[in-house]
C-alpha cells in the first residue's frame, strides 16, 4: 500500500502493489511486458493499451522512451509517457515497477548528430526525470559512467 499525499482538502490516494514472492515455485509464472522504441506515436498508444490484457508483474523499457531528444523544450513527451503508464497502473488496480535503460534518442544522439555526449551533463530529461539512476554508456570503444549527484 502506497499513500500519496494530495492537497489538504482533497482526500489521500491510496495506491496498491504486489512484491513478487520471494522463493518462486517452479510451477508458478512471472508476467512482464519488454519493448522498446516507445514515444507517443498512435501505434505506440494502440501497443501499450493491450498490455493489461496480459495483466504484466513488471513493464521493461529498452530505450528510446520518449523521444524527447534530450530536448528540454520537449518534456511534455515524458508528461504523455507517465500518464500512459500511470493508465496501465489504474486499469491493473496496482502499481507496476518499470526498469527503463536509456537510449540514443533518450540523450540526444542520432546517426547522424556530431554531437558528442559528456557524462556530466545534467539537464538531459531523462536524468532529471529518474535522477536515481546512472548510465554506462559507450561511445567509440569509450566507457563513460554518468550517476546523478545528490542535491
């Protein structure tokens, strides 16, 4: 059981979710949901409202997730990609977690882009939408690890 706070007039959301066991019986099965490419296009919108058909434990995210280029002028893809996922949440009755890796088109880089990637870029949406997390990420046989700073 999760509470969200709201504002003082309003009541509290409670919101729900299930830990998958912690032994799994052999028998038993674990439903998640992998893709890719996602963004806001309509095929992406058909794609995902099938997902509660198969009622997913976990939704994994390969990168390319919203598109927005890195571009901050473009963070409402981001807004549209958290409601459709909130959707699914409301649709199932519990909070589903979600692991995302991030991808070229989540930083900024194309085939075509001359631009060169620093780790310690911290604007990037994505890293400020999930600055828990971290990157490894390899541009020409180069290593670069980019973790967010606490604030």
């Amino acid at each position: 059981r999760c509470v969200q706070e709201t504002a003082l007039d309003e009541p509290a959301i409670v919101k729900r979710y299930r830990t998958l066991p912690e032994k799994l019986d052999p028998k038993s099965q674990i439903t998640f949901a992998f893709g890719g490419d996602v963004g806001n296009s309509l095929e992406a919108y058909q794609i995902t409202s099938h997902l509660t058909k198969f009622q997913p434990q976990l939704i994994i995210i390969g990168g390319d997730i919203a598109y927005d280029n890195a571009l901050c002028s473009c963070v409402i893809a981001w807004d549209l990609l958290m409601r459709r996922l909130e959707d699914i949440n409301d649709q199932l009755g519990l909070l589903i977690p979600w692991i995302l890796t991030v991808g070229n088109h989540d930083i900024g880089l194309n085939s075509i882009s001359r631009r060169i990637f620093e780790p310690e870029e911290k604007m990037i949406p994505y890293f400020q939408m999930f600055p828990q997390h971290f990157a490894k990420i390899v541009i020409n046989n180069q290593t670069y690890k980019v973790q967010a700073t606490p604030q």
